[in-house]
C-alpha cells in the first residue's frame, strides 16, 4: 500500500510548512491516473497526522481527470487508465490526470 508512504510525505511536509501551527485542512490533489486510491490515503492520512500538528486535521482531495493529447491529430482525449490510443490510432501524451500535490492547507 504506497498510499501510506504517500501520507507520510504529505503529513511531514505540512508539518514542516506550518512551523508549529496547528493545521486545519489540508487540501491535496490527485490525478485519477495516479493509482492512488483516494480513501486508503484518507485513512492513511489520519494514522500519519496522530501527534502531529495535523492532528484531527481534514484531507480534502480534489480528483482531477485523466486527459491526454492525441501526437498525430492533436485531438484532447478523455483517459481513464494511463494507457490508450486515439480514435485515429495515434500515440497519446498523458497531459493531466497523473498529478499527486498538495494543493493548500488551512493553519490557526
């Protein structure tokens, strides 16, 4: 489960970011092509924030879609796996959807 890796990151960079101030929420955003699954990194993310100052902080994700450009046609195609082809056969280049950010986070 790489979600708990991934909620480690998040936590200790927002801790490091707040310098001490308590976090609130914390908003992240991740692409649907990033094999995150959201609620595992939600859960995750509260077991990492215990005795932190993310603590009882909420994570609210914000799920981008997957969307690439056809390289022969130029045509933007909806993608909901990393892998595809353009209706006229051509290669597509992911240009969103694989994305995993921290967006912003709310402190007191």
């Amino acid at each position: 489960m790489h979600e708990l890796s991934l909620a480690t990151a998040v936590v200790d960079a927002c801790a490091e970011r707040a310098a001490g101030a308590r976090v609130l929420r914390v908003r992240v955003e991740i692409g649907q092509l990033a094999a995150v699954l959201p609620e595992s990194l939600r859960f995750c993310f509260g077991i990492c924030a215990r005795g932190t100052a993310l603590e009882g902080a909420e994570l609210e994700i914000l799920e981008t879609p997957g969307r690439a450009v056809c390289e022969t046609c130029g045509d933007t195609v909806a993608l909901s796996s990393p892998f595809g082809r353009c209706a006229c056969g051509g290669v597509l280049r992911v240009v969103s959807g694989d994305e995993l950010r921290v967006k912003d986070m709310e402190i007191v």
